[in-house]
C-alpha cells in the first residue's frame, strides 16, 4: 500500500464577528449547564455565503501555497462534508470543483453527509484508503459549518441556550501519495445505536412540512446529559485506541486537535488523556462550536502560530452528534 500524507491545510473563517450578547435574553434565569456555556464570538455566515464560497475561500490560498513551493496541485478526489446544505441533492462537491477550476475534473466527487465534527478525520480514512490503493494520487478535503448565520440567528431560535455555541467557518486540507508528512492509522467507531438522538425539526412539524414556526435542533435535558456522558467518554476512547495501534502513548502526542464543542469538553479530553493544555489547541471562545470545521481551521491555527514542528506526533480526535461517530488519526508532521 502506498504512503499517504497530509501535506496542506487551510481556513476560512466569516468577516462577521457575534458577540455573546447577541444571544442574551434579559428575561431568562441564569443556565449553569457547562454544556452551553457561550463562548465570547463566533463567526456567521453572510446571506451570500455558501459552503461552496468558503470553500473556494480556504482552498485557494492553501493551493496557491503548494504552487509557490512547486508542488503539484491535481486533485483527483473532492471529499465534502457540511452541517447544512445548500442545495439538497446535488451537495457541495461539484460545485466547488467548478467554482475552484479544476482541471482536469476529479473522478471522485463524494459528498459525505454523516460524522459531522469529525468528518475531517472520516474523510481522511476514505482519501488515505483510495489513495493507498493507487486509484487516486491526491485529495482535497472540505469540512464546513454554516448553520450559525443561518439557523441560529434567527428571532425565534437566537435566545434558547443552545443557540449561541455554534459559529461559521470552513477547514480545508490536502493529501497526496508520500512519506512528508505520513498518516500514520485511523480509528473510527459507529455508535449506529444513538443515531436518532439528535434531529431537526420545528415544535409542532418535520422540517420539510409547513408551518410558522422556526426549525431548531431538539434538546432535552436528558438528552443533554446523555450527550455529555459519551462525549467525555469517546474521544479519549478512540485516541488512546489508536495511540495502543501505534505503540505510544497519549501523554507522548505532540499536538491534539479534537472538535470544539465547549470548554467543558475541551479540558476533559486533556485531562483525561494526560496531554498537556498547551498541546492540545483552543478556538472555541475565537470561533465557537465549529462542528466539522472544527479540526481542520484549529490545525490551520496551530500551524499559522508555529506550534508544530517537523517530527511532532499530531492527533486529530472527535466525535459527532450525539455520540453517534468518533474518530482519530495520527500524522507524523
């Protein structure tokens, strides 16, 4: 099997910066839940913007980078993945294929509807297993998370608890066959038992039916709480399962880049797994709850801040939903 590695990242993150207050509902009670616990900005989407414009946004710079360096930059595989799309049938991929002009057009085009805040990592395993094969040399990767702007901000939505965690934005990165930068396994696990705990849909109607009321996600407490339980439990799950398929341990990972979900979760991962604060990168209170864009825009981050270097064991963890997906990689930078 051919070598793959994870070469390029990208970002592309909203003008529009949303304060906390935003959300406030003067008449609310205060709400001690760790869980939605606001972070100081988040990000929003234009009305204009798509996950295709940000897309192309993040992913223009990364390939001219690789150009100036005097690498190729042929794509033969567009992997996608967004919280909410855009067009219902037809997904982001080709879009972004045409809107970026490349050429010659990628055989493979997969729009990647499930695993959510850790998508990046799932459409790793898939680019790294068609690339390892020969079928492809190359990947572009797009995680996107526009449903803050366009969901969230909304009259009805905007002052339940849970609306101000999310922000906008968009993770790119690359692949291609090589040893540089080396994807050294993935771990993922389908907890296909808890795939209908999370939903969208309105007070009184499914989504697609009619109805006054604004759509909005289903929170209950004890659904929240469930939620906490596994997300506590399933990233140091499935890392420190992949750090036992690389002979190392977790307190040996240079650099871990998980989903920003909240703080709570955020220093419960370190904690538990043993990686130092400083190791283990934060975005949440710059960019929010940025689902699927999570992982890639705070790698982005990391690399831009010089906190990788050449060598560094990097770990990239999440989980999506209600715990209904988790995945790990490691990358040898």
């Amino acid at each position: 099997m051919n070598p793959v590695s994870l070469v390029e990242v990208g970002s592309y993150l909203p003008e529009q910066a949303v304060g906390a207050d935003f959300y406030t509902d003067p008449d609310a009670p205060p709400d001690e839940n760790q869980m939605f616990r606001a972070p100081a900005f988040r990000r929003h989407v234009s009305a204009e913007e798509t996950m295709v414009s940000m897309a192309a946004e993040a992913a223009r710079p990364m390939l001219e980078r690789m150009r100036e360096r005097g690498e190729d930059t042929r794509v033969d595989m567009v992997l996608t993945n967004v919280s909410m799309p855009d067009r219902m049938f037809t997904g982001a991929g080709a879009e972004i294929v045409a809107r970026l002009g490349l050429r010659p057009v990628p055989e493979w085009i997969i729009d990647v509807h499930n695993s959510g805040c850790a998508s990046f990592v799932y459409m790793m395993k898939i680019a790294r297993q068609v690339i390892a094969s020969g079928a492809a040399r190359s990947a572009l990767l797009c995680s996107g998370q526009n449903m803050a702007g366009k969901l969230f901000a909304r009259p009805q939505i905007r002052h339940r608890k849970h609306a101000a965690i999310p922000g906008d934005g968009c993770g790119v990165g690359f692949l291609r066959v090589g040893d540089e930068s080396p994807v050294l396994d993935v771990v993922t696990h389908h907890s296909v038992e808890y795939a209908e705990d999370m939903d969208v849909r309105g007070s009184t109607r499914k989504y697609w039916e009619a109805g006054e009321d604004e759509i909005d996600m289903n929170f209950t407490d004890e659904g929240v709480e469930r939620i906490v339980d596994r997300g506590n439990r399933l990233v140091p799950q499935v890392t420190r399962e992949l750090c036992q398929r690389l002979d190392t341990s977790p307190a040996d990972i240079d650099l871990l880049v998980t989903n920003q979900p909240n703080r709570m979760f955020l220093r419960n991962w370190h904690e538990s797994l043993g990686v130092k604060p400083e190791r283990h990168p934060d975005t949440f209170d710059e960019y929010g709850n940025l689902f699927g864009a999570g992982i890639p825009v705070t790698l982005t981050r990391a690399r831009d801040e010089n906190r990788l270097r050449k060598g560094d064991l990097v770990v990239l963890s999440g989980f999506a939903h209600a715990g209904d997906f988790a995945a790990a990689t490691a990358v040898r930078w």
